[in-house]
C-alpha cells in the first residue's frame, strides 16, 4: 500500500511554517540586539565628547585664573562658556619664601577651576576639576 503523497505534503508544510517562524523570530532578536548595542555605542561617545569639552572649559578656567593671578587681579569668577558653568578659585594665602641666593621672593598661588554642564542626575551631566599651582615672583 502505498502513503497518500498529498498527506506527506501537508505534514511538510507545516514543518517548513513553524522553520520560517523561528527563523523569523532569531533574526528579529539579532536586529533588535544590534540596534541596541548601536544606540548604546553613540550615547557613549556623545557622552565622552561633553567630557572632553569639560575638560577643556575647566582648563580654559585654570588659564584665565592664572592671567589674572599673574595681573594681580581678583582670579575667583563664575562664568558660561558654551553651556558649560566654570568656576574659578584661587588662594593667595600662601606665605612668600624668601631665596636670598637669588636676591628674590616667590609667592605660590594655587588655582582650582571646575566646568560642569547639566545637572546632577541629568544624563547629560559632565563634570570636571582642574588644580594648579603657579610661582609668582614678589
């Protein structure tokens, strides 16, 4: 006797759906994992861009600290540069020391300059501190 081909047939057909859904359902789960693992890639670079920024507005800070320090002027200021909050500190309490080799006087003026942009909790928030200590002949 010999089996009913269109039956085989059927039975076939259905192995071959439930086939194409699962391999359906796995190229899905790659995509979706790759998207994911791209969207995470770009936030993280962004993210080490506005550090760098940071960086470089804290340092911006800590040079004009310095320029003014230098002037004798006042080096303690708040100000925006390109969204980012720098704030400038100094102390010139620091006792001059004396090189009487050199028939001449030294002051240290220690400077600390912060960038920060966004606020704390905000995922966008970058900070940054930068410290420097400058010589100073009296």
């Amino acid at each position: 006797m010999r089996p009913d081909s269109s039956f085989l047939q059927g039975r076939q057909g259905g192995f071959g759906l439930v086939a194409a859904m699962f391999l359906i359902i796995v190229i899905a789960g790659a995509v979706a994992a790759m998207a994911r693992m791209s969207e995470t890639q770009s936030a993280t670079s962004g993210m080490a861009i506005q550090q760098a920024r940071a960086y470089q507005a804290a340092r911006a800070g800590i040079e004009w600290g310095i320029h003014r320090a230098m002037a004798d002027l006042s080096c303690e200021d708040q100000f925006t540069l390109e969204g980012f909050k720098v704030e400038v500190k100094c102390d010139k309490s620091a006792t001059a020391v004396s090189l009487p080799e050199e028939d001449r006087s030294l002051s240290f003026i220690s400077l600390q300059a912060s960038a920060r942009y966004a606020s704390p909790g905000s995922p966008d928030y970058v900070y940054r501190q930068l410290s420097a200590v400058v010589e100073k002949d009296d």
